[in-house]
C-alpha cells in the first residue's frame, strides 16, 4: 500500500462525452497550448516593437500549417500504425487521437509563418524570436494530454514518482483503448513506469526559462532566441527520447527522433553562433507591419468660390447695371 501511494496515479479516461460530442484531454492541452504561445508571443512582439495584433494574424496562416505538418511527420516516421495489415489506413487523419510531431510542425509551420511575415513585409527571423518561448511552454502543455491518454511513457521504474499505468477497456472498440475506461485500476505488467512526458514537460520550461534570461540578458535578435530554443529543447528531447519504450523506428540502432535531435542541435548551435554576425537586434520600426500604417486621408471636397473680379475704379464700381 506504501508503495502505491508513493506512484503517481494515472486518469481514468482521456476522453469524456458530452452528448454525441467527445470532450478529449488531449486537444484541449493542444488548443491551451496554443493560446498561451500567441498570448505571450503578442506581448514580446510588442515589447520589441513590432505592431500589436501581428503574432495573431501569422498565426492564421502557422496554426494550420503546423497542425497538418505535425501530422504528416508523426505519420511518415510511424507508418507501420497506419499502413500495415489489420490497421486502417484513414486513422492518418485522426489527428484527436493523438500523434503530432513536434518538428513536422515546426517546419511547416515555419512555411505558414513565412508567408504571413511576408505579407506583413516583417522579419520571419524576429517573429520566431518573439514565439520561441512561448512554443516550447505550448509543448509543455501539450504533455499533458500525453499523461491524459496514458502515452509516452519510460520503463518499469521503483523511484517514487513513477507512474502507475492502468489498463483501459472499450465495449464498443476494444481495439481502441486510447478511448476506453480503467475501471478498478488494474495496473499494466511494466507499471509504475518513469513519466517520461513529465520529465519532458519540466525541462521545457526550464527552456522556455533560459530563453527568456537569455533574451533579456545579450539582447538577442535575428532568430538566435529561436535557435537557443531547439538546441535547449533537443539535448533534453534526446536522452528523454531515449528513455521511452513506446513503438518507434530506429537507425543504426537510435530511434529516429533521437537522430532528428541530434541534427537539429548541431543545426541550431551553428546557427546561433553565425546569426551573431549579422548585428545587434532588429530596429523596432523593422517590425511594424506594412498593413498597418495610417491610411491615406481622404481629400477634402473642394470648395466653389467666385473668381474675384477685376478690380473697378471708384465710378466704375457705383456706375448702375446699364443691361
């Protein structure tokens, strides 16, 4: 009993029902996720300068960009869950059950962003300076729809914060237990396991911390708080990914996310140090959107005035109208 209390304990469910309408845990931490990345994307904008409202209309175009990219790189580098016999080849597009890579999504939605920026005739490299903390505390919350669904998950674990993991039970599907019950906590074989997504969520926002001081601390400017932001994410992504025993391709004996990491960190640290060379941070009015300057007055509607007539003599001026 000591040591079940010493374990963190896992929900029930992931997934509620109100009505015909299923209420699930995990695009709820994606949408909160979201919002706080353009909230605090918005203030820092603004605090450099740039015009207010703008984080919100480039995330018009990176949000949906990101979402199909985070898709199609969880799909590519998995396609055995959804390509091979007996799996149904449609579930690629159940993007409600999960499944969203972190760097499909960074990258197409970098492309979405791009376009937007230059619409809005601003930098790309300041914007993603501005989101790049509130990114990785979107992915820290979005972790929490991991623990919601009982996924991404380490090894068998005797620490006291290991996760106790309960199997889940679906009548209407017992395929799909990612929507199913635990009804009387009955423990998986491997469990409790190390929170492997917990681990992850903490280290982002120590990330999103050193961004932050960072940024504050050398006045960073064309786009090195952003590759400050990968190289911290992909160090601990790493050797976090490393701990994980869910389902995954390997190379050479790593699992692909780990390589992804890996070539990202050398990406972002060569990055950073050549990004230097460009200057010290974008000029303030750099940052203000073409859109968004005054708009021309319209011109004043002419007045009709009478030619002044020559000028009479004295006579003239009282001589009577002779018509």
């Amino acid at each position: 009993m000591s040591a079940y209390l010493a374990t963190i304990p896992s929900p029930d469910r992931g997934v509620w029902h109100l009505g015909p309408i299923p209420i699930r845990a995990y695009a709820l931490c994606i949408i909160a996720g979201i919002i706080v990345a353009i909230w605090w994307g918005e203030r820092r904008w603004a605090a450099r300068g740039g015009t207010k409202g703008t984080v919100i209309d480039v995330a018009v175009f990176a949000v949906p960009f990101g979402l199909v990219g985070g898709r199609l790189y969880h799909v590519i580098t998995d396609p055995e869950l959804y390509f091979t016999e007996g799996r149904n080849p449609w579930n690629a597009f159940a993007i409600w059950d999960g499944g969203l890579g972190i760097w499909g999504a960074i990258a197409l939605g970098a492309v979405g962003a791009l376009i937007a920026c230059r619409r809005k005739g601003i930098p790309l490299p300041a914007m993603a300076d501005a989101i790049a903390p509130g990114i990785v505390v979107a992915q820290a919350i979005g972790r929490i729809g991991n623990y919601f669904n009982q996924e991404l998950y380490g090894a068998h674990t005797d620490l006291p914060w290991g996760l106790e993991v309960y199997q889940r039970f679906n009548p209407d599907d017992p395929n799909n237990l990612l929507n199913g019950v635990a009804t009387g906590h009955i423990p998986l074989p491997e469990s409790p396991v190390h929170p492997t997504f917990l681990y992850e969520l903490i280290w982002n926002l120590l990330v999103a911390a050193l961004v932050v001081w960072a940024d504050r601390k050398f006045t960073l400017g064309h786009g090195r708080a952003f590759a400050l932001y990968v190289a911290g994410y992909t160090v601990g992504r790493g050797w976090i990914e490393m701990m994980r025993t869910d389902t995954a391709n390997h190379i050479l004996g790593l699992r692909v996310n780990v390589w992804t990491s890996i070539l990202l960190f050398l990406g972002a640290v060569a990055y950073f140090v050549l990004a230097a060379k460009r200057g010290p941070r974008e000029a303030p009015e750099t940052l203000r959107s073409k859109d968004t300057t005054a708009a021309p007055q319209e011109p004043e509607p002419a007045t009709v005035t009478a030619e002044k007539p020559a000028e009479d003599t004295p006579d003239e001026a009282k001589k009577p109208d002779e018509s």
